[in-house]
C-alpha cells in the first residue's frame, strides 16, 4: 500500500469542515489511507502573511456566503458559529492524545468536534465542550480533559503545526499526495484526479 | 434568453487566462450568453486589503506550481511570464474599445492577448504588444493604439474597474450568475451546477 495522503486542518476552518466528511471516502478507493493532521492555522499564517478569511473586508462577506451555499451542496449542518474564528487548541490536542492510541477514533473524535462547532454551534475551544464532543465515542471526559492539559500534549500540536508550516502549507484544508500539494477544499475533485492519473 | 453571465476578469490573472478559454462554451450550453468584463484586479485589492499572490510568501511559491499543474491539466500554452505581474491597462482599454462595437471581437482579442501573454511571454501591458496580438484579427495597430490613448476609454475601464468592486468583486476570475457571485476558476463546476439545477 502507498504511503497514506497527509490531511491538515484546523478545527476552526468552516473549508476544513466540509473536506472532512469526505476525505476518506475520497482517497480509500484508490487503496490509499489518509492520516489527519490537525494544526493551528494562525501560526502557520503568520508566516505566510495571511489572515484570517472574517477579518477581511469583502472577501470575507463572499467566505460567508460561499460557506453557506457550499453546506447546503454538501448537504452538511451548518451554522456560522459564534464566536468566530477561534483558538481550537482543546479539540486538535484531544486528536493526537487519541491518535496515538486509535487513529479511527481519532477521526470520529475530529468529525464529532467539527460537527458540534459548525453544525451546532458549540464553542469547541472550550475544553469542557470539546470532551462533550466525544461523549457518545465513550471517550472519558475526564481523560480528555486531563490529557489536553499535559506539556508533552501542547509540545504535540506545536511540534505537528511547526512541521506543517516547515512542510508549506498556508491554509486549510491543505492535502499532500506524496509530495504533491493540494490546498483548498474546492481542489478534492484535482486531487481524485491525480490519484487517478498518477499526477500529469 | 435570460441576462447574461457575467466574467470579470484581469489580464494579468493566470486564474483568468485559464478561464477565459473555458467560459463561453460552459455558459452557451444554458442557452445564457457571457459579458466579459476585464478590470484592473490591483484597485479591488486597495478595497479589500488583499496582494498580488506573486507577493505572498509561501502561498505565493504554492501559486506557481498550481499554474504548472493547472495548464497542464487544461492542455493550455503556459510558462510564467517575465514581468509578472503587470498593470495590464492597454489590452484592457483595448477591450472596450472593441466591445463596443463587435463583443465577438473583443473576445477573440481578450484571448489573443492572454495567450502572448502568457503562452509566450509577450508583454501586453506594452501597447505595441498588446496591438500585435490584434494582429491575426485584421485589428489595425495604429487605430488600437490611438484607441488606449484617448481619455474617454481610460475613463472607461476605470469606471468598469469601480462598478466591479461596487457589485463585491475582489479577485480574478470573478463570475456572477444573476446575482450569485463566483470565485475563482476551480469554482467553474459549481458555475456549472448552479446553472443546471437553478440554484440550491
């Protein structure tokens, strides 16, 4: 099997959401697997120079509208939460606290998160929430919320975010096929493409 | 037949000149025509705060390498121009010069010059440049370049500029259904969609 497709996202990313529901589907049939990379987007723009999309003036009014009209193609829930955006430190330390146990559950966990958040509207920053998110995993709320407070967690996502920005990528979702990278969610149709072509 | 799609595009947006050799034969299959629409994309990014991509860093780098894989893709004449980008006023005067009085022709023109531009790295911003790729459409240099030089057709594209950026338009190509605003040209297929199913 050839080495799995790298998925980076930030749980505070309304594009990161829609591409998450579909990734796997995606890449597995064409017998890849696809490893799920949460990271802080603001530290990686901040060496890019980028912002983010609600503090632009205009372009940012079009995201919001773009959001709303992707959610419903996608048939996904969708509510543009409040606040908006945020720091979802709880929800990517949980993801690889689990991940290193259990990348499946892992993955319900990043689903059930970024459901609550832009489906429901629950702050997800909030750790308390974030460990509600995965209640119905059977996941101890109790573990979670012990586990995102550990230094070698937060030491974690810094590692995995400052890795991420070493590896190029600005925003989110942001996909390596091998080493070929992909930004955008709108951009999952090229990448079933070149896992089709073997690149062009 | 219902309005027109409108196009918006700048000269110097390889987003656009991937798009221009698309748009029509996307659009005409609705039974819809297409307005093209050059603006000059550098006075939107005053409104919106944003830069041009060959500016930004990192993102910028990511930018070049789409365009390869991009042209690629399309099976369009592609290498990235030298200097780039441009304030590409002249074939955008030029445009409306000829809009006015043939649109077909406008748009053969609008394509010739993005090829010289970018399928062969001809300076169009230059109007001796931009009058030679009107060449091939029996468009007489000496009445294109005394064309862009006359006050009402630079007041002209200002005032397309402005409009542009009244009705929200922050990037290159820009496309509205009606009212619906599209961004980008890997948004083609959700131009596509919109079209077929009237909106969702």
């Amino acid at each position: 099997m050839a080495a799995p497709v790298d998925f980076y996202f930030d749980f505070s990313s309304p594009y990161g959401y829609f591409a998450a529901f579909k990734i796997d589907s995606l890449i597995e049939r064409f017998e890849r697997s696809v490893r799920w990379r949460p990271i802080m987007l603001g530290a990686a723009m901040k060496v890019s120079g980028n912002r983010p999309l609600a503090e632009q003036p205009i372009k940012g009014e079009y995201a919001v509208r773009d959001w709303d009209r992707m959610a419903r193609f996608l048939e996904l829930a969708w509510q543009k939460p409040d606040p908006f955006p945020i720091a979802a430190l709880a929800p990517a330390r949980a993801f690889y606290w689990l991940d290193d146990r259990d990348p499946k559950l892992a993955k319900a966990f990043a689903k059930a998160a970024l459901h609550a958040y832009f489906g429901e509207g629950r702050n997800i920053a909030v750790p308390e929430v974030a460990a509600e998110a995965g209640a119905p995993l059977r996941i101890p709320a109790a573990d979670l919320l012990a586990a995102v407070a550990r230094p070698e967690i937060k030491e974690r996502l810094k590692a995995e975010t400052d890795a991420a920005i070493e590896q190029g990528v600005f925003g989110s979702p942001f996909i390596f096929v091998d080493n070929e990278p992909f930004w955008g969610q709108d951009r999952l149709w090229m990448v079933k493409r070149w896992l089709q072509s073997g690149g062009w």
